[in-house]
C-alpha cells in the first residue's frame, strides 16, 4: 500500500526527519512509502496513496510559504478525500510554534475530506497528540519517535484500507 510524505525543507532539517518518518513506514509489512519535496511531488504516487503526510519547517509560529502556498492550491487532482492525513515540523524552540503550524495542515487536511490520525494515547509512550515535532539543534533526539510515528501511521492506514 502506497503512503507519502511530502515536505519543504530549506536547511535540509525537514527533509531529514521527512526520510526518518518514511523509515518506520517501510518498517510496517506491505507499506510502501515515498518522499517528496513539496516542490516535486509524484502526482501519481500521491493519488494512489492511502495517506499524506505534510511536513513544514516553523517560520514566526507558522508554516513555510511553500507549504501555505501548496494547502491553499485545489487538492482534487491528488484525490486526497477520504485518505489518512498527518502533519508533522521541524522549529528552532520548543514553543516556537510547531503545534501550531501542524494545526494549520491538519485542517486543511480536514477541509479537504481527509482523515487525520497521530495515534494520539492510544498507542502508549511516546504519545504524539497531533504530529511530532523536531527542534533543529536537536534533531537526533527525535528520530525515534519520528520513525515510531512513521510506523503507527503506515499501520492504521493498512488497518483500515486493506
């Protein structure tokens, strides 16, 4: 089952923990995952996905201008209604906003029919309520539960598309 993370990365640091989150997705039997910058999506690969993950750097509390620009395009030619949908980021501070810039992807995700999903509690420690965040200078310290985070949306996608 296909699944994609898409992602703008300026310094290389989303794309980093873009390509950790499609670790653990190929870590979960029969998920095949893809990666891509925002600026060279597969459109094909996109629509045969069951799930979109969109991952931004933080800029003054919000998402990149790529990211905003890509979530307020028409989403119908990735025929992403009714997908799984999640959201991830990458910020200088702990409270520099990256919950907040997962907020704005989510709901466009909502907007657009999808369905999002982070595990929440449900699935123990560590609990990643709406979408992990990554802090620049300390990105090694969060490669684990990007890559669990990976893995537990790769198999509630294959829960519940197969």
């Amino acid at each position: 089952m296909k699944l994609t993370v898409l992602y703008h990365s300026a310094s290389g640091n989303t794309k980093q923990m873009a390509e950790t989150i499609t670790e653990g997705m190929q870590m979960v039997e029969s998920a095949e995952s893809g990666v891509f910058p925002i600026e060279e999506i597969d459109e094909e690969w996109v629509k045969e996905s069951k799930c979109v993950i969109v991952g931004t750097p933080i800029y003054f509390a919000s998402v990149s201008g790529a990211i905003k620009s890509f979530l307020e395009r028409p989403f119908g030619k990735y025929k992403l209604a009714g997908k799984i949908g999640g959201a991830f980021a990458t910020a200088n501070y702990i409270h520099g906003g990256g919950e907040l810039g997962i907020r704005l992807i989510l709901d466009h995700m909502l907007c657009h029919g999808m369905l999002t999903y982070s595990g929440g509690y449900s699935c123990g420690n560590p609990v990643i309520h709406l979408g992990p965040v990554a802090i620049t200078d300390r990105l090694e310290e969060s490669m684990d539960t990007f890559k669990l985070y990976g893995q537990r949306m790769a198999a509630k996608t294959i829960e519940i598309f197969k």
